[in-house]
C-alpha cells in the first residue's frame, strides 16, 4: 500500500514538472528560436537588442500579442544578411506576418516555411533569394499577402499559388519567372485583389486564367516587363471592371488599343508604352473621366489626339512620346487639365502653335516638346507656371524670340534647341539659381553672352553652340562653379582664353570652344581643368606652342576608367523619358555624337590652328586619351619616340603640318589604332610595321612624305633607306621647295607691284596724270635727242 501510494505521489510530482517545463518553454521556444536564427546572420547589429535578458516583446521588429506571444517579425530594411533555414520553428503557433523585405538574405526559400500556418503575411521581396518558388507555399491557407518580388527566383510560376482561397495580393515581379507548367489548371483565385507579375521572362498571348475567371476582383493588375504578345482583349473590362492600375508595358502586344477600355471607370493609371500598338487613339477614352496616368509612348500609333480628353480633369501624367501622332494639341485639354503634372508629346509630328491656355496648368512640372513640328512663339504666358522643373522644346520650328517671364519658373532644365529663335540672350537666364542644364543650341541668337551678378548658380552643363553668338570669353563662366560641360562651338566669339578658366571652372569635364575667333596662345593654366575629359579647340586661330603642362590632365592619364568616373553627373536631373545630354566630335574623320552614360571618351582636338613648336613629349603621359587631333598646324620636329604609350588611342591624326625624321617604331604599340592620318608632312624613314599598323592599309595615310617607304606604301627600301640614303632625298626635297619658294614669292612679288601700281593709276586721278604727263615730257626729250642726231 505504501508503495503504490509512493509510485502515485512520484508520477504527480512527474506530471507536474512536465506541465511545468512545457509552460516555461513556450515563451523560451520563441526567444531561442529567434536567437538561433541570428546566429546564423552575419553581422546583424540591427538585433542587439535580442538578448535573453531582455522580454522577447521589447525586441526590434517583434510585435506580441496579450499572452506575451509572438505574432508579428517586422524587419524590413534591417541590414539583415543570411539565409532563412533557421527561421521554422514549432514554436511559432501565433505568427501571423514576417517581413524581411530589402535585406541581403541568400539562398532557397526552405520548404517548412509552409508549416507555419497562422501566417497571413509573408514579405521577403527584395533580397537575393535564388531556385525555385516552393509548391507547398500552398499550404499557408491563411495568407492575405505572398510578396516575392525583386530576387532572382527561376522556374515555372506554381500553379498550386492559384489555391491560397485568402489571397489578395500576389507579387512575383522582378524574377527570373516562366509560365506555369499547368496553366489551364491555374483556377481563379476569388480574392485576389492585385497581381504583379512584371519583370520576368513570361510569354504568349494575355494570360488566359485572367480573363476566364468568374470571381475577379482585381483592382491591380502589373505584367510589364515581359514578352506577351497578341492583342489586347476586348473582354478585359468585363472580366476586371474595377480595375485601378493596369500596367502591360515593356511587351509585344500589337494590334489597336480597345475601345472596350473606356468601360474601365475605375481605372486611374493606364500603362501601355514600349510595345507595337497601332492605329489611333480612342477618343472614347475620353471617358476615362477617373484616369490619373496615361502613358503610351513608343508605339506606332497615328491620328490625333482627341478633343474629348478634355473631360479627363484627373489627369496628372500624359506621356504619349515616340509615336506618330499629327495635328495640333487640342487647346480644351488645357482648359480642364488642372491637375497636370507632366505634359510629354515629344518625338512625334504634332503641328501649329503651343496652347496659351497652358497657363492654366499651374501645377505642371515637366513640359517635354521636342522633335515635333511646332511654328510660333513660346507663349509668353508660360510664366505663369511657377513649379515648372524641365522645359524641352528642341527640335522644333519656333521663331521670336525667348520670353523674358520664363525666368519666373523654378527651372532644373531648360532646352530649346534646334529651332529658329532669335535675338540677344536674355540676362535673367542666369538668375535661375536652380538651374542645372541649358541647351539653347542651333538657334540664330546674336550679341554677346550677357553677365550677371548671380554667383549661386547651379548649372552644370551649358550648351549654346551653333548661333551667331560675338564677343569676348562669356565672363558670366566666373559664377558657375559646377559647370562640366562648355559647349560655345560654332559662333563667332573672339578673343583669347582667359587664365582664370582654370580655377574658376573646376569641374569641367568637357570644353568645346570649335569653330570661333580665338587667337592667341593656349593658355598654360588650361590643365588645371583635371576633370576635363574633351577639350575641342579646333578651327580657331590659336598660335605658339601647345603646352606641356598639357601632362597635368590628369583624368586623361587613367587608361581604364569606371562608369562613375566617366559620367558628367548630369544624368540624375533627367526624368526617365529623357535621353542623356549629348556632344557632336569630329571623331574618327566623321561627326560623332557623344552621350553620357552610353561610353566615356576622352580626346583632345586641336586640328586647324596656326599651332607652332615641337609636340610636347609629355603629351604621351595622357595614356587614356582616345583620339588625339592635331592636324593642319605648323607643328615642326619629329613624333615623339614614346607614342607607344597612347596605348588606348583609337584615332591619331597629325596630319598637314612639318614634322619631320622617322616614324617612331614604338607607334605599332598602338594596339587599339583604327583610324591614322601622317600625311603631309617631311616625315622620312622605313613606315613601322606590326600589330594594329598592318590593318591600315590605306596609302593617303602617308601620303605627301617623300621620304617615306615601306608598307602600304608601292616604294620598298634600300638596306641604308632609314639614314644616308633617306637623308638625301630630304635634302633633296629640302631644296625643291625651297627653289618652289623662290620662284613663288618673286613671281607673286612681280605681280603684286603690278598691280599695285596699275591699281593706283587706274584709282587715283591725280597720280594717273602726273604719270602721263611725265611720260610725255620723257618723249619729247627723246623726240628732240633724234633730231639732233
């Protein structure tokens, strides 16, 4: 009896210290759980505080309920760096939402994540995560929202997503994503609200699963981004009337834009640019009258735009760049269009003037015109718009001249090139302290460029080539500090280069002065422009020597260089739309548009001066340079003997000028060459072979240098050819022009007194009488003399 009553009391005590262990390790369960999945982070300092010491509650990103349980893991954006295997743990019996979303998280998705049931939020977009996307993720019956968007998943989509009967919210986008294996299987998923699949590498016609549902409530709905093709169905409004947002950009759907659409009275952003829609636009989308956003840019689309869009008085954002649409912008649209944020119809063949009444968008911050063919004036009334940030109305065919109120707007950038305006430059321009870009290139503006007592500007790239611009160095250059980009080409400005461009402008990255009236020497304090990366100072009328601090570019001296270091930083004040800025350079014997961000080029161009001297030795330390131009100077002595080391150049030309001696043998190191220019020259010597120089084999490269022989060339060399007998035939040479010389300046001397004598008896009455009459008294002495005889 004792016995069976000690047995009793030892399982009661046993019982109790189980139930007692079971209830201290619930808590504990979570906490050790989350702390084992730190241990595997690396460098988690965001998750100092999750220390046993410390309530699990209290812990960052951890949300509990009453009970002191966890039911929320909110870490998004938290520096986090791991995997997710030992995230699972039985005891989370109450997490209902885990955000990890915009960390650095790697591996696969484990698949007991599905054995969390209570989950009704699963976030983990934007990390590195990689495989496929777990089938059993189906088993989380609970979960409201699956966003996977932003890793690198690959593999069909599961068809078993299609079974979560919660699901209202599904982003897959910005994956490595295919179709489902079992699409026809893909049933409707009755709450699903919004579907985001862009950005992966889906295909075929519009998802049929979509448009057979029977249940749809979507209200977003986002395939951009991959290569569907096909039409448009017409039924899409009667399978998703409540459609918010649809987005089926960056594809290849084709045919026309439904009429169908405009039953979409919900529909607030309509997203269809960058596929191959043709025909017009619907003027019954006109009744889109809840529509914010219409873009549909680059497409092939014709017509007009319709008068009816007027009644869409939402719309905040009209993009429809990079069609062909024609005719005149209605000017109704710009009578409702309050709300109007941004207004791009560039790259079309709209016609007439520029509304006035776009003075009633007082909210407008972007007005992108160019490549159209509008005529008249910019209205005067653009002054109004006081928010506007970009103005661009190049390419187009406008007249007057440019309105003194424009200067009224809080402007970023402003371009009105390639058009016909006119007139002097107006002084206020360079008061737009938040000015960063101005383009007012191949116009007719005249006079000089204005100065100002502004010293905060802003602007960094100035663009005024290709007018008839006169005077002296613009001096307005002093107050721009952050200028790296000086486009005054083509004018007729005059004068020298001042010293103090050197340290006034520090971050120039790109001079081009081409094509003016500058005289006088380089200045030596030129090179302390290290950033500098394009210096174009051809078809001017420069003298003397070309500078040996030239060797202080140091941005021209890296041979390879970084995006970052070859990007102007002009890049990030331009909307998406925008193309970046770009630069004509005679580059390779042609015109050469140069763009930021497309390709870093680094040259000097110097050609069509009167340039004198030597070239400076210490221009071979500009090892990036990649086309160097010197030609049509009257450069004299010879190559310097470490060409060679322009390793990356691609174009030299030193052609026109005197140099003289042999062609330095190092040149065929030059193992990037595809265009050289030698010709015209004294040069003598055996022509370097190897490498790059055997695939130019165009003889003008040489061309008009006597002494010259070898390959390409028809004229083959003696064992001595590179000293006596090379010598003497530049001797030789030598003197025929000289003897040339002679014979030239006495014959041009005897017909220059000619005629300046017979010009000035033709001219001038007086001396053509005195002349005459002493002719005559001449022949009467030699008259009377005879008779004597």
């Amino acid at each position: 009896m004792a016995m069976a009553t000690l047995f009793r009391i030892s399982v009661l005590l046993l019982l109790l210290c189980t139930a007692k262990a079971a209830n201290d390790s619930g808590a504990e369960t979570e906490a050790e759980a989350l702390i084992r999945w730190k241990s595997t982070l690396i460098n988690a300092t965001s998750l100092s505080s999750w220390s046993i010491v410390n309530s699990t509650c209290c812990w960052f990103g951890v949300t509990c309920d009453a009970a002191g349980h966890v039911t929320e893991l909110d870490l998004g954006n938290a520096g986090l760096n791991g995997t997710l295997d030992a995230l699972y743990s039985a005891a989370f019996q109450n997490l209902t939402m885990i955000n990890l979303s915009t960390n650095s998280l790697v591996g696969t998705i484990p698949a007991n994540i599905s054995m969390l049931h209570t989950l009704t939020v699963l976030d983990l977009s934007y990390n590195y995560l990689v495989g496929a996307i777990p089938t059993n993720i189906s088993m989380l019956v609970a979960l409201t929202v699956l966003d996977l968007s932003g890793n690198n998943f690959t593999g069909a989509i599961p068809y078993q997503l299609s079974k979560l009967p919660m699901l209202a919210m599904l982003d897959l986008g910005d994956n490595h994503l295919t179709n489902p294996e079992y699409a026809m299987f893909f049933t409707p998923m009755p709450c699903l609200e919004s579907l985001y699949l862009y950005d992966n590498h889906l295909n075929g016609t519009f998802p049929e699963f979509i448009l057979n549902s029977t249940s749809f409530r979507m209200e977003y709905l986002d395939l951009s981004g991959n290569t569907f093709s096909g039409p448009i169905p017409d039924s899409l409004p009667e399978m998703a009337p409540n459609l918010r947002l649809l987005n089926l950009s960056n594809n290849g759907f084709h045919g026309s834009i439904p009429h169908s659409l405009s039953r979409l009275q919900k529909l607030q952003e309509l997203y269809l640019y960058r596929n191959n829609l043709t025909g017009g636009i619907p003027e019954e989308l006109g009744n889109l009258t809840s529509l914010e956003v219409m873009h549909l840019s680059r497409n092939r689309l014709v017509g007009s735009l319709p008068p009816s869009f007027a009644r869409m008085q939402q719309i905040s954002f009209f993009v429809i760049q990079s069609n062909y649409i024609s005719g005149t912008i209605p000017s109704e649209m710009f009578s409702n269009w309050t709300k109007l944020e941004e207004f791009d119809v560039s790259d079309n063949m709209l016609t007439g003037s520029i509304p006035s009444l776009i003075s009633n968008c007082t909210l407008l911050l972007y007005l992108v015109l160019f490549n159209n063919k509008f005529t008249g004036s910019i209205p005067v009334e653009m002054g109004n718009l006081e928010r506007l940030l970009e103005v661009d109305m190049s390419h187009n065919r406008l007249t007057g001249k440019i309105p003194l109120n424009i200067c009224s707007a809080s402007l970023l950038y402003l371009a009105i090139s390639d058009n016909h305006l006119e007139g002097e430059l107006p002084e206020c321009l360079w008061g737009l302290k938040d000015l960063q870009f101005m383009d007012l290139s191949s116009n007719a503006f005249s006079g000089e460029v204005p100065t100002s007592s502004n010293y905060e500007s802003s602007l960094k790239s100035l663009h005024l080539s290709n007018n008839n611009l006169s005077g002296c160095f613009p001096t307005i250059l002093k107050n721009l500090k952050n200028l790296a980009v000086l486009d005054l080409g083509h004018n007729k400005i005059s004068g020298v280069i001042p010293s103090w461009i050197g340290e006034t402008n520090p971050s120039l990255r790109i001079l081009r002065l081409r094509s003016n009236l500058f005289y006088g020497s380089i200045p030596w304090q030129l090179p302390k422009l290290f950033h500098l990366q394009l210096l174009d100072l051809a078809e001017n009328n420069f003298t003397g020597p070309i500078p040996t601090s030239f060797a202080n570019l140091s941005s021209m001296q890296l041979e390879t260089r970084d995006e970052m270091s070859c990007s102007i930083g002009l890049y990030d004040i331009y909307r998406f739309h925008r193309t970046p800025y770009y630069i004509d350079i005679i580059w390779k014997g042609t015109e050469y548009t140069f763009q930021e961000k497309h390709e870093c080029m680094i040259g000097i161009d110097l050609s069509s001066n009167s340039l004198s001297g030597e070239i400076p030795s210490e221009l071979t330390n500009l090892r990036g340079l990649q086309f160097l131009n010197m030609s049509r100077n009257v450069l004299y002595g010879g190559i310097p003997n470490d060409i060679g080391n322009l390793k990356v150049v691609e174009s030299l030309d030193l052609s026109w000028n005197r140099l003289s001696g042999p062609i330095p043998p190092r040149i065929s190191n030059l193992t990037s060459l595809s265009k050289l220019n030698l010709s015209n020259n004294l040069l003598s010597g055996e022509i370097p072979t190897g490498n790059q120089l055997q695939t130019l084999d165009d003889t003008s490269i040489y061309g008009n240098n006597l002494g010259l022989c070898g390959f390409p060339l028809k004229i083959s060399c003696s064992n001595n050819s590179s000293s006596t007998t090379t010598l003497e035939g530049v001797k030789e040479r030598h003197q025929e022009l000289e003897t040339l010389w002679l014979y030239c300046s006495v014959t041009a001397g005897t017909i220059f007194s000619f005629w300046l004598w017979f010009g000035a008896l033709f001219f001038c009455n007086s001396w053509r009488f005195a002349f005459f009459s002493r002719i005559d008294v001449m022949q009467q002495k030699v008259m009377q003399n005879m008779k004597h005889i």
